[in-house]
C-alpha cells in the first residue's frame, strides 16, 4: 500500500522530472484516499515544490556529490525529508524514518543509507541553517525565500529589500481557501453561520464583500457548495466584478472568461437579468462555465467561443460592461500555484503583455458610449498592469480611467490611483491583481 508520503512523492517526481502540471499530478495523488491523507498529500508536494530551490541550496551544502547526479526518485525523497524536517511540525524521527523507507522502495540500500545519514545531519543543523551571506542581495533572497534570481531582482528594483522579503514570505504561504457567496440563493451571514454549524472556521473578508475566507488547507465537503449557495473564487477575483458593477438588465461581455467565476458572479450581481456573454477561445473550457452555472442555479449567462484578438470582425451589440480578465504570467498567485515561479521566465511578460494589449483593443470596440470597460489580470507585473492601461488611454482618446463605485471607493480609497488598483498578498492578504475601471466617453 502506498503511504501519503509515497503518493506525494509521485506527484513531486511527476512535476520535477516530468513536467506535469502540480494541480492534476496532486488531483491523481489524491483519488481514493481519505481527506485527512488528501490535505497531507497537498500540503507536502505545494510545500515541496515552494521550497525546492531553498532546499536543494541546503542539500547542496550536505552532499559530498551533486544533488543532480542523484536518481530522481531519490532527489526527491531527499526534498520531501527535509522539507519536513525545516519546514513543518513533523517530529525528526518521523521525516526521517519515512523517507529512509521511501528510498528503500524506490531505490536500494546504498542510497537509503545516503538518506538517513543527510537528513540527520539537517535535524542537527536546523537550528542555525547554512543559508548564503553573500553581497548579493538577488542571490541571498532567491535561495532563502526559493524564487528564481530574476523575478527578486524585479521586485527588489520596485520594492527595495524588506518589502520583497515580505512578498516572499507572503507568496510562500499557504493562503487558505476562499469562497463567494451566491446572494440569488442565500447572504453572507448565513453562509458564515451555516459554516461555523459546520465546525469549519471561517470569516468574512475585510477587503472584499460577499467573499468568506476559510483557514482549511483543502476544500472540505460543504452541503453550500454542492447546493449552490457559494463558489469557491478568490476574494481579488470576486473582487473585479464588483469593479465591474454591472446593474440588473444589463449586457455584459466577459472576455476570455473561463473557467468563468467573474461571469457567474457579474450574473449574480445583475440579480440574474439582462444577458452576461461569455466569451472564451477554449470550447471545452466554456462547458466549465454552464456546469458552474447550473450549480448556481444561474440561467442570464451565455457562451461562445471565439478567438479574443479578433472581436472587432464580428459586429457584436455594444454592451454596458465589459471584463477583460486576460490571460497573463500569473506572477499574483505564486501562493496557490508555487510551480508558476519555476515555469515562467522573463520573456513570457514581454510576449503576454503584446497579446494583453491586443484583447484589450480589440475588447474597446465592444463597449457602448458611456458604458464600463475592465482591465485585470492576476500579476502585479508593471509591463501586464499599468503599462497596459497607459498605452490603451493613449490610443484610445474615447476612453478614460473611471471613479470606482462608491462602496469600493470607502474600502480602496487611499490605494486606487486613477481608476486602477494593485492589490498584493503581503500588505492585503489578496492574491496580486490589477484592476483598472474605464469608460467610454464618445
């Protein structure tokens, strides 16, 4: 029988030497395995894959060969070991012992030897832990907080020191999981006290209405959920179609929208009237958007599928909102998905950014004179945010940043900045957005 930590080790190696996507090799860790293995299998691959360039700097100083000359199997049973001997409440002789008995399964008995001697030398050394103290502040950052040197010299330009610690720190921890109420089918309030019934905790979010924040590690089973009365949708992400504030009646377009949480919450928003259109290029991902829709017993969305940079061909109604959600480096949401960090490089904004700007054109075109057009993406990347919106206002004289809603305007006042917002895990608790409200004025 497979443990927890074997079922995680498969997920790890399957990422690391595979290339798998972290979110379906833990989805296949995780069938048939109780919830308690499932929140321990979760917690030990996103913990591993966070730290791995932390922990193979330590290895590194442990070994008397290069980690890379070691099997894979074995690399990673050496991660996992210490990732729990450095980073979780895991008794020492327990991390230890399972991952000797990890390596006997997937190796043999010279290297279960290698893993017993390194992890008990990382037991005695955690306490003062050999991190670098070089000049290098890039490089001391990058191998204690485990980010790739060019995004920390990124944030260090922009943030200086102590902030990029903190935004580290913030991006490597676990964020908990965030639910949206449905308010066609049920209030904030009692949502929290169907929960708290539940023994779960959870609280309101301070920043954001209508978005309930619970501490689990993984989704529980929630009777609200399956019924309907809430979804599972980060509090920034619920956060933009309030932005959007689109009114009962309406028309709204909701540009590359699946999975299409923004949608089915502007829907809600507009009390279930007018017509949200969900655009999306992906027709597979579109039949995500009215399975959503059913659960939440929403009947004003509609799909279609169609290429986002080429909009303005196809002669659409103007409508009174419309979101562009585009896609981009996901550089805001490093807490929920830590291999985005290891997959990204700096090429990847330049080319994002070209196409951002491109569905943000063509998007222009849908909107009626004096309606609502919306900007976000999940990453706080100046060349994805700001810089996007700068060279959009410039070439489209009809438009301009608008004032956010007044509600919003009482939470977000003193950080809003022209119609636009940057939020960010470690001053907010949010995942990294920007958001920009814009309206036609001609």
């Amino acid at each position: 029988m497979v443990t927890a930590r074997g079922k995680a080790l498969e997920a790890i190696t399957a990422v690391l030497e595979a290339g798998a996507y972290s979110n379906l090799a833990l989805k296949q860790a995780t069938k048939n395995v109780s919830s308690t293995d499932a929140a321990l299998i979760k917690q030990l691959v996103y913990g591993t894959l966070t730290y791995r360039a932390s922990l193979d700097y330590l290895l590194s100083q442990w070994l008397t060969r290069p980690l890379a000359k070691l099997q894979p199997a074995i690399r990673n049973v050496l991660r996992l070991g210490l990732y729990q001997i450095i980073y979780l409440q895991v008794p020492d002789h327990a991390a230890v012992d399972e991952s000797v008995r990890l390596a006997h399964r997937v190796g043999h008995k010279g290297v279960a030897g290698l893993v017993n001697a390194v992890l008990r030398r990382a037991v005695r050394c955690k306490d003062d832990l050999p991190w670098p103290q070089t000049e290098s502040a890039t490089y001391n950052l990058s191998v204690r907080y485990s980010f790739p040197e060019w995004m920390i010299a990124r944030w260090l330009e922009r943030y200086g020191t102590e902030e990029t610690r903190a935004l580290c720190q913030a991006h490597n921890q676990v964020p908990g999981i965030d639910l949206r109420v449905n308010t066609l089918l049920n209030t904030q309030a009692e949502l929290l006290a169907e929960l708290e019934a539940e023994g779960l905790e959870a609280e309101a979010n301070r920043w954001v209405k209508n978005s309930v924040h619970l501490t689990a590690a993984s989704l529980p089973h929630l009777s609200a959920l399956a019924k309907g009365r809430c979804t599972v949708q980060g509090a920034a992400s619920t956060l933009v179609g309030q932005v959007v504030d689109p009114q009962p009646g309406q028309l709204v377009y909701d540009v590359c929208a699946a999975p299409g949480g923004k949608a089915l919450h502007m829907a809600e928003l507009m009390q279930n009237t007018g017509q949200v259109v969900a655009l999306d290029i992906h027709s597979r991902r579109l039949g995500l958007i009215e399975k959503a829709a059913k659960r939440l017993q929403i009947n004003s969305v509609n799909t279609r599928c169609i290429d986002a940079t080429k909009l303005a061909e196809q002669g659409w109604e103007p409508a009174d909102c419309v979101l562009v959600d585009a896609p981009c480096s996901g550089l805001g949401v490093i807490r929920r998905k830590p291999d985005i960090r290891w997959q990204r490089q700096p090429a990847d904004i330049r080319q994002l950014s070209a196409l951002q700007i491109k569905i943000l054109q063509q998007a222009a075109s849908l909107v009626k004179v004096g309606g609502v057009l919306v900007y976000s993406v999940c990453s706080t990347e100046p060349e994805e945010s700001s810089e996007i919106v700068d060279a959009f206002l410039q070439q489209q004289p009809a438009f301009e940043p608008l004032p956010w809603p007044e509600p919003l305007q009482a939470v977000w006042g003193a950080e809003l900045e022209a119609g636009t917002l940057t939020t960010h895990p470690h001053r907010h608790g949010l995942d990294g957005f920007f958001i920009a409200r814009l309206g036609r004025r001609r």
